[in-house]
C-alpha cells in the first residue's frame, strides 16, 4: 500500500462524548488505514489503532482486504476533512478531493481550538494543547491571522507559497504581495497564559499534536511544520519531537554509535518517510527512510534509520544502501536496523 502522503486528518477521537461536525479539524496521531470501504477498515482495524497489514508478517488475506478496500496507510500528523461522523468511525475527504474514505476514529483527535484575537504583530492562536503537567503549562501555535481556514487547506501540504495555490485573479494576492505572510510560532505558556518559552519557527504552519509514543519520561509532542514548495523531491513536512515538562520548546535529540547528536526529523516527502513501530510492552520505535543523490549523475543511496528510547535517552541506528526509495510503500521492518 501507499501512503498518503499529502494526507491531512480531520476527523473525531475514539468513542468520543461529542461527535465532530462537519469540516471539523483533526490530526491523525496512530497509523491506521484509510478506507474507501467501512467493512475493509472494520476487518483491518485493531483495538489501538493500528492495521492488521502493518503486522510483520501480514497475512494474505488481510493484504488482500487492503486492496479490495483501496485501503492507504495513515500518515501520522496529517489531516483531513469530516463529512460525517459515527460511532467509531468517520467519513472524510482529503484537500483537494471529493472521493470519500473512512477513517477510524481511533486513529486521530481534535485540531481545531477557538482564535484569540489577532496580536498586535498579526498572529492568531491557532492550537492551545495542555502538556498534562502539573504546573498547568500548555503549548500555543501562533499563525499569521490572513491564513483562514479554507487557505489553509489549499496551502498544507502543497506549497508554502499562497500565489502557488490561488487563483491568479484572487484579490486575496495583492495583499500577501504587499506584505508577506509572517511565519508561525511555538509559545509554552502557564496556567495563566504567562510565556515561558518562545520559538521562532521559519514555516508559515505548524501544528502539535500528542507523540504515540510509549515508555517516554514525560509527555511528549510532536511539532509538525511544513516547508512545502509545490515541486522537487526533498521539499515537504518536518516533524520533530518536544517534551515540553523536561526540555522545553528544544527539539529531542538523538545520540549516533559515535556520540554525536543530533536533532530527531521526521521528514514527510516524496523521498522521505517515516513510522511508528509498537514495542508491544516497552518503548516504541521511530522508523526513518531517506533517499538522496550520491553526486554521481543518476545515483541514490538510501538511509535506514531506527531510534529508540533508552534510560538515557534517545539513540539512532543506520545504516546505507545504495538504490532509490522514492514515495512508495513503506519499506519492510527487516530493512532497518
């Protein structure tokens, strides 16, 4: 199967006490399936989340449901829009799109949050996401109040740029060509509203959402921002990983077999991907393809990487092969170290 990668979930939180409405904004934070067919997602679906394919020894008949369902893997921390909402499960649309799918409510939760007034520099709250902490500290996303919400749809995941997206006769246009859109912001603020921290982020978007992570040492978030161009390869989301209770608004690093580290980024591109793999009791697995050129004319060599969570911290393990990997399936668990 084939993920989406330009996917953006909206949709409703597992059983929920309120059903979303329509066009409510929610983000995918399990990777399950999309569905064309309900009874597909029902047969493939399990109690957390996941999908019976991403087993790693599927069994045929379940790869074969996948396919009669037109099934897709679920790109973790993007979104999509709800046309109706049920039980268990929701019927939604991609950007761009009016084909229906049906995505498990389990897999995703709220995005939306009621604006503040916008700033005095412009900004709008966009996200207000409670760390859990005891402090009562929570994390703010601050965009630039012209990005309304249907702009929004048309910009995630397609081009940063609005003339990109826009209609050449939009008025909207000699606004932004006047003066730029500003780049968003990542606030950690108190109980009160205080700021505690502030981040200066380079892309227009961002969006938090709860990391589906076990056995961390706080709670933790992933920031996903998107430096999409509209073209090339390598241009697209970056999602790194916050424990805001321990670290702040500083991305989480993570330590090579040789000491050094680094920041951990989770890129969504056309030669990048990446998934969650469950432990099954202990601290899960972050799996990271990247494919880039060698230098030499037509060469690739791809990046299998593993991290995981120790006592001490995160640690990452690659290893490289030379081939391309290029917006396809997911590749196999036994490709990484």
């Amino acid at each position: 199967m084939r993920p989406i990668a330009w996917l953006l979930i909206w949709a409703a939180t597992a059983i929920a006490a309120s059903l979303p409405a329509a066009a409510d904004d929610l983000v995918a934070v399990r990777p399950g399936v999309l569905c064309a067919s309900a009874a597909a997602l029902a047969s493939l679906t399990l109690p957390g989340g996941d999908s019976r394919t991403h087993a790693p020894s599927p069994r045929p008949q379940d790869l074969a449901t996948a396919r009669r369902g037109d099934c897709n893997d679920v790109v973790l921390g993007h979104l999509v829009e709800v046309r109706t909402a049920h039980r268990n499960s929701s019927v939604v649309t991609s950007p761009g799109s009016s084909d229906p799918l049906v995505a498990a409510n389990v897999d995703v939760q709220p995005l939306a949050d009621v604006p503040s007034p916008p700033a005095r520099d412009g900004l709008v709250r966009t996200q207000h996401v409670a760390t859990g902490a005891a402090d009562g500290s929570a994390l703010v996303v601050l965009e630039d109040a012209r990005i309304t919400p249907d702009l929004r749809r048309m910009m995630w995941g397609v081009a940063e740029d609005p003339e990109f997206v826009l209609d050449q006769h939009d008025q909207r246009l000699a606004g932004f060509k006047a003066r730029s859109l500003r780049p968003a912001r990542l606030l950690l603020v108190d109980a009160q509203g205080g700021v505690l921290q502030v981040r200066q982020l380079t892309e227009l978007q961002a969006i938090v959402w709860p990391a589906p992570l076990h056995s961390l040492p706080a709670a933790g978030f992933m920031l996903t921002v998107d430096d999409s161009i509209g073209m090339g390869s390598y241009a697209g989301r970056v999602t790194t990983l916050l424990l805001p209770s321990l670290h702040g608004l500083d991305p989480e690093t993570a330590a090579a077999a040789d000491g050094m580290r680094t920041p951990i980024e989770l890129g969504d591109t056309p030669k990048t991907g990446w998934t969650i793999v469950p432990s099954g009791g202990g601290a899960d697995a972050i799996e990271l393809v990247a494919c880039r050129p060698t230098g030499s004319a037509g060469d690739f060599v791809t990046t299998y990487s593993t991290y995981r969570h120790a006592g001490d911290g995160w640690q990452v393990a690659s290893h490289r092969q030379d081939g391309i990997w290029e917006d396809d399936a997911f590749p196999p668990r036994a490709a990484f170290p």
